[in-house]
C-alpha cells in the first residue's frame, strides 16, 4: 500500500489508551473514534492517550454508520465487550459499509464453536461488501500461535495442558463482572457455576441460544484444533470460583471485595478429539492479591514432554501490539469471518504498517 493504512478506533477505554498509541507509532493514521460513554465523547483522542490532542474526537458510537461511510477507513479496531452479542453491532456497522474490522473480544477470536449463526451473518455481510472481520489479541499469539508453533517440535502428541492467568482489574467493568468478582460462593454457583457437569451436546446448545457464555478457552480450543487439524467430539466446560482470604479492593469494580467471595474464577475446558489428543485448558481470571500475577503455562505431553512459561506477561500490552501487528493481514485477507489460524503466524512490523500491506 502507497500510503498510510487509515484506521478508525471503536471503544475508548482502558485498552484504547494502548491501541490508539500503537497504531499511530507503527505509521497508521487514526481517522475516527467512538464511544458510548458520555464522559469520553467529544475528547481528544490525544486526552484520552495522555498525550497532546492529535486533532481526532470521540464521536457517538450511534453516529459511527454515517461516519464509517463517508470516511472509509481501512480498518476499524474494536475493543468493547468480550462475547459476539456484545461486539454483533460494531461489526455489523463496519461491514455494512465495507470496513474491515477486529476485535479485542476474545469469543471473536474462534466464535464458529459458539456464536456461529452470528458468525455467520457476519461472514455474509463481510463477502457482500468486500471486507474482512476477526478478532485478535493475547490469546491469538500466547494461547495459539506459540502453542501450535511449539507442536511443530513434538514427535507424538497425546495431550495439551494449558493455563493462564490475567487481573481482571486490567480490563474494566464488563470483563471483572463476566468472571463473578464480587459474587458470594452462592451468587456464583447460581449465576455462573449452575452449568458444571453439562454434557458437550447440552453445553453446546445452552451456548448457542445464549443461556451459556463460553469461557475463553472453549473458543480457544476451537482455535487451536482448527489449527491444528484436529477433529473435536467432546467438549466440556466447568467454572471454579477463585476466592481470597482477606478482603480485596477492586476499583474497576468499585468495592471491597469481601474474604471468602468470588474474587474470580477458573474456567476449565476439557476438548476430546478424534486423533485421540486431548486439551485440557484453563484460564484464571480474577482480582490480584499482593502476592499473585499473570502467568502463562503450557505443557505438550508426549515424545518429548515440554513445558512453555511465561511469567508476568504485559498481557494489556501483548494484546494491543498482537492486534496493531495482525492489522496487515486482515488487509490482506479474504473477504468474510476470517479467524486468525487462517492468516499467516503474527511477526513484528519493522516497517510502516503500510509498508506490509500487498492490496492497494
């Protein structure tokens, strides 16, 4: 691409302060910004960044369809909510008007194994107006791509262990609430934990018409077989509350979180295939205590045995500079939902962002 790729911003809260910044110093042009909060629209997007204002304000999230069709930015990066339900109308408003779109919300990273009738809509809408909808982030890289890179070493795989663990404090109010941070072991086991022990056909189904949210993992082992060519026929899903001994203050929650309640959760995902390999993954969301932080473990279990850690990842970060540097191949990509596994493994960008970019 001759010039610079030109990218619109949907949802300025915690996780924008770090994309917006990205995408302007990897040599993007940042043309528009929406948000529902009346507290942040009209800002500077520079305000927001704690920067100097860089000439772009907040507008209306109601207001991006008209704004998205005279501008036509090439992509629009939205960091909202975490399930499709949530992110159905961002995506819409940019495909109706021929952007291409991706997300932070983890469920879009694989929703085929989840939210496939929305999915579906979606990829429709995408091909009829020439554009590419995914979704990216911390789990694309951390939870994929370096798991399914590190199976390329592995001379007979039985099994995948996964874990990881993340402050929920990191992502604001939406995410924190979805984990149960706050609820008593009871509030929990009522509205989050009522579904342990489901089969995969009722699970599935409880998803589907949305009485179940999928835990990040159930889309993550959709991903990572998908990459993997693994062929599912079982999947089960159990959410574990994560308490603390003593209290624990939760700004984004804005209370006291109190000794003995929900302070999070752990959800464990367990994927049986045909190759006869299994997936056993869990992530640990949950409000921090002085002595815990975020830890990324994966263990591949045959010949050889190995074992992956990373601690203390900069996991906000991770997620918006894996995103800012899918922004390329999503340019790239065909037109529809395409998931990442379908892209080519993520690499750094040295150059311009545009610079990658091969369609015009």
């Amino acid at each position: 691409m001759n010039r610079k790729v030109r990218i619109a911003q949907y949802g300025c809260g915690k996780m924008s302060v770090y994309l917006t910044r990205y995408v302007l110093e990897k040599g993007a042009e940042l043309v528009a910004a929406f948000d529902m909060n009346p507290a942040v629209i009209g800002k500077d997007v520079g305000e927001i960044m704690g920067s100097a204002a860089i000439g772009v304000k907040v507008s209306d999230a109601k207001d991006a369809d008209t704004i998205l069709g005279e501008l036509k930015p090439d992509v629009c990066v939205i960091a909202t909510r975490s399930t499709m339900i949530d992110v159905k109308d961002a995506f819409t408003v940019c495909a109706k008007n021929g952007v291409n779109a991706i997300s932070t919300c983890e469920e879009s990273l694989y929703p085929w194994n989840s939210s496939d009738q929305i999915t579906k809509e979606l990829d429709e809408l995408a091909k009829a107006n020439d554009c590419t909808l995914c979704g990216s982030g911390y789990p694309d890289m951390y939870w994929g791509s370096l798991i399914t890179t590190l199976a390329g070493s592995i001379h007979q795989l039985k099994r995948i262990v996964g874990s990881s663990s993340y402050n929920v404090e990191d992502y604001g109010i939406a995410l924190a609430e979805g984990h149960g941070a706050g609820l008593s072991i009871e509030e929990f086991k009522k509205q989050i934990g009522n579904y342990n022990g489901l089969s995969y056909e009722e699970t599935r189904k409880l998803i589907v018409e949305g009485v179940i949210e999928p835990s990040y993992m159930w889309n993550q082992n959709g991903w990572l077989c998908s990459q993997l060519g693994l062929h599912i026929v079982s999947q089960t899903q159990e959410c574990i509350p994560i308490t603390h001994k003593e209290d624990l203050k939760s700004g984004t929650l804005g209370m006291t979180i109190k000794a003995g309640n929900a302070t999070g959760m752990s959800a464990v995902v367990t994927t049986e295939t045909e190759e006869g390999i299994t997936l056993e993954t869990r992530c640990l969301g949950y409000v921090y205590g002085p002595e815990d932080m975020d830890r990324n473990e994966w263990t591949l279990e045959g010949e050889p045995d190995t074992t992956l850690v990373v601690n203390r990842p900069a996991t906000v970060e991770l997620t918006c500079a894996t995103l800012t540097n899918r922004i390329p191949m999503l340019i790239d990509a065909p037109s529809g939902y395409i998931t990442t596994e379908k892209m080519p493994v993520n690499y750094y960008l040295v150059k311009p962002m545009h610079e990658y970019v091969r369609s015009q």
